[in-house]
C-alpha cells in the first residue's frame, strides 16, 4: 500500500496579515482587484486540493491568528487531521485523512515532522513527512542546517523506533526550500553530502562536510517533468536579474542601476518634504 502527499504554498496573506502576495501581480494584471483577494484565492485552493485527492496535504505560509477559518474547508473535503507549527508569523502546516494515521510529530527549525502509517497497516514502519519553509534570503550555512537537523531527527526517530535499516526508512521532504539546484539544503537531499567546498551566492555554507543519514533522494517534480511539464510555480517573469546585476545569472547583492534608478524615484515621490518616508507611506508603497 501507499499514500499520496501533495505540496502547496499558499502565500500570505491569508485572510489576514501581510502584504507580499500583491507584489506578484504586475500593474494593470488585476481587471478586478478582488482575484488576489483570500476568499477568491482559498476557493481556488480548495479546488486545487479536492482535485488532487491526496491523503497528506503540506501547506506552507499559513496565518496563525486566522489558521482555523481560512482553511475549515479543509474538513469539508474530508481532512480530519491536522497540525500546525508551533512559532512564526507564517508557518506549515499538515493535514491528513482517515486513511492514514499520524503515530508521531516533532517541530524542528522551520520543519514540521510528521510519522505516518497506512490505516490499519499494523507491523510496517511509518513514513516521515517533512513539511519545511526553509530560511528565505541570503542565508544558504542556516538552510543546509535546518534541512540537515530534520534528516538526523527522522533517522534517529526511526532508529529509536527499533527500524532494522534506519537509514532506509521512507522519509519525503516536502515544502518550499527556497533554493534550487545550487542550493546546499538541495544538494544534501539529492547528493546526500555537502562539503566545506560547496558555494552558494559565492560564500562556503559550511566548515566541514554535512552528511545526510539517507541515501541521495530523488526529485520527484524533476522526475515527473520528463513526462509533463512541471506544475508552475511563479506567475510572473523572473525579476531577480532586472534587479540586480554581475554573480551567477543575476544572483547578486549588487543592485542594478535601473532598479536603484527606480528606488531613487519612488522614493522623491513618495517622501514627505522633510525628505524622509514614514511608516505609511513605506505601507502605501508596498501595497499599490
């Protein structure tokens, strides 16, 4: 037997609290402001998700303070189980059906582990979901940490768990990792073992090597692609080398001069005479 795992950032805001989804709309996109708004976006979601049909559904950026109303549909399409971590302004959080039940969890450095079994499969080892929303930013040495601890964590569970090879137990690692290819957190998974000689964004990310306890993993959007297309994940262009210049295509800390052009002009137009941008006109920037 088995049991299907599906993925989904769903983004912030929710229906409260935060104002950077907006930001992925290019000017004029909207005909009616009210599409990226949460209630038409959650009803796209919930479709999304009842089409899918999975039994184990990872969601990252939830909002704690409106957790149980943005996502009540979730009972309604038969989720019964759920857990949300414990601390962020923006969290995972995982659900589940009937047909599989949780035996364990643990909360780790943005990772919410999950132990599941097949209903009623009674003798065959758990299999570990890890829900993660890795570190965002120029921060590749905390990704590789937080991706690394969640791995020791399953394999010590599954050895504490009496697992005759815990090195081979089922482990999936789901979420957003915000990296790909080049990142270190990526390469512990697919590799299995990242050295003080790996470079992310030009820096080392670590000292010495970091092991996975697991054999190197396989990616299964990358995978599938072989077949389909993969599923999008963006929905507008990549912006990164417009905003930046030099470094591995675009991924530089050097702005570039059109986009620090730009910051120059909004910021003339939006500042107060005194020359300075307050708290609301910073907001009202954002968010227009």
């Amino acid at each position: 037997g088995a049991f299907s795992i599906l993925s989904f950032n769903v983004l912030l805001p929710n229906s409260m609290d935060g104002w950077w989804m907006y930001k992925m709309y290019a000017p004029g996109a909207l005909l009616d402001p009210e599409e990226a708004s949460w209630p038409r976006r959650a009803a796209l979601i919930r479709e999304e998700i009842r089409a899918a049909g999975a039994d184990v559904v990872c969601l990252q950026e939830v909002c704690p303070e409106s957790f149980e109303t943005d996502f009540a549909f979730m009972e309604d399409l038969g989720y019964t189980g759920k857990e949300m971590f414990r601390k962020g302004r923006f969290r995972p959080a995982t659900f589940w059906r009937p047909s599989v039940e949780l035996t364990a969890s643990a909360h780790r450095d943005r990772a919410l582990v999950s132990m599941f079994k097949l209903a009623g499969a009674e003798g065959r080892p758990p299999c570990a979901v890890v829900n993660c929303h890795l570190q965002a930013g120029p921060e590749g040495a905390r990704r590789l940490r937080q991706a690394h601890e969640a791995l020791e964590f399953v394999f010590k569970a599954a050895k504490k768990a009496g697992h005759p090879d815990p090195a081979r137990a089922p482990c999936v690692v789901a979420g957003d990792l915000n990296g790909d290819e080049r990142s270190a957190a990526v390469a512990l998974l697919e590799r299995g073992e990242v050295g003080p000689d790996f470079l992310e964004d030009g820096e080392a990310v670590t000292s010495k090597p970091k092991k996975s306890p697991f054999p190197p993993m396989v990616d299964a959007s990358a995978a599938a692609s072989e077949e389909r297309e993969p599923p999008a994940t963006l929905v507008v262009a990549d912006l990164i080398p417009l905003l930046t210049e030099g470094g591995d295509e675009g991924r530089s800390t050097r702005i570039s001069a059109g986009a620090a052009a730009r910051l120059r002009e909004v910021f003339a137009d939006r500042a107060g005479p005194d020359g300075v941008m307050r708290a609301d006109q910073v907001s009202a920037w954002l968010v227009t």
